[in-house]
C-alpha cells in the first residue's frame, strides 16, 4: 500500500481543520499544541506552518489545509506546484488595506508571510508606495505611525458588531477589501491516479462520516 503525506497548517484554521479531518475519519490534533507528525491508515498528518504548506505540496507533500492567501502568495514566487481541490468554508476573511486613512505614497506594513500578495495589491492601489514586512502582528506598526497603513487577513468575525479584532482594538478602519480568503484543500500538481491515491481522495474530499 503507498504512503501519502498530508501537510495540514497551524494557526488561524487549525480548529476549523481539525473538525473537517476527524469527520472525515482522519483523528488527528491540528490545534493547540498538536503532535508534528501523526499517522492514520497510510496517510502521515504533518502540522507545519500554513504558509510552507503550498510550497511543501508537490515537493514531498501530496495534500494539504491551509488559507487561499498563502496559497496565491507562493504562486506570485513562480512555484507553486498545487492545485485547489476544494473550498473548505472555514477560516474565512478577506485581505484588507486598513488605516486611520489613506495616504498618499505610504509606506505599508505587511506579514512577511503574504509579502508578495502584499505587494501586488499596493502596485494596484498605490503609484508610489514603499512595503515594510514584518514577522507578527502589523497593526502596532500604523497605531504608533511607524508605517501608514498595513495590508494584512482580517477574520470574517470582524462583521459581527459584538467582536471587537485587531484592527479595530487599534482604533484603525478597513479602508479597502482586497481579497477573499479561507481554508483551501490542496493536491499535488503530479496527480497521483493510483487505486490507493484514489481511495484516500475520495475520503478527503468526500461526505463526512458523522
């Protein structure tokens, strides 16, 4: 029987995906502090961060679970050797271009993690800007006036009155949505069209269980 490696990202949808695995019979810890790598059947679970999960699959990797901005970012690098196979309707939000207000020739705080979709998007908006990533949160960067603005995933949540995100706890406002996001399932671009490949597609991607 042939061995399969799932590549399943922390972080923002880890919960989501967790749940979306086990009803699909895959009991596998993806949030909290999860074990690194597990096994169910033939299939090896890695947990790993969400943005390498595109560019683990299709080198090593033959799926994966991770959100649609890491996935475009890794495109705008020329790899990218993944297609998308499903949507997944969890860890939903939107990239968003947020501030106290716009500005002319800004300089952009942006996760080094989406850096180049960062970067697409301010080409689009801005003639002149400049792009400052950052590892962690960008919002104390445009509170404080280090950076005039930030381009970063703002949660679906964030369009419900009661909750109160980041950008809002810095006294900041969504000045543009620039692109929807959520969880993503993923193959391998070398499609393995085995009986085992097909079995454990089907499972995936098919009906859960309970």
């Amino acid at each position: 029987m042939s061995r399969y490696i799932f590549g399943v990202g922390k972080g923002e949808i880890a919960e989501g995906a967790e749940a979306y695995l086990k009803r699909r019979g895959f009991g596998v810890k993806v949030a909290g502090k999860p074990v690194l790598t597990q096994s169910v059947g033939n299939v090896t679970f890695r947990i790993v961060n969400a943005r390498d999960v595109p560019r683990f699959v299709g080198k090593g990797y033959d799926f994966g679970i991770t959100g649609r901005d890491f996935c475009e970012d890794e495109r705008l690098t020329g790899n990218g050797n993944f297609v998308y196979t499903d949507e997944l309707g969890f860890g939903g939000g939107w990239i968003v271009l947020y501030g106290a207000r716009r500005r002319d020739n800004p300089l952009i705080v942006v996760p080094a993690d989406i850096q180049n979709l960062g970067g697409k998007y301010a080409q689009k908006l801005f003639s002149c800007f400049s792009i400052l990533p950052v590892n962690g949160a960008t919002e104390g960067y445009v509170s404080s006036g280090e950076a005039d603005c930030g381009i970063d995933f703002m949660s679906d949540k964030n369009d419900t009155p009661e909750y109160v995100g980041t950008i809002k706890r810095n006294g900041l406002i969504v000045l543009e949505k620039l692109m929807p996001t959520q969880a993503m399932l993923l193959e391998s671009n070398e499609k393995d069209n085995s009986r085992d490949a097909k079995a454990v597609r089907s499972c995936i991607a098919g009906k859960p269980k309970i």
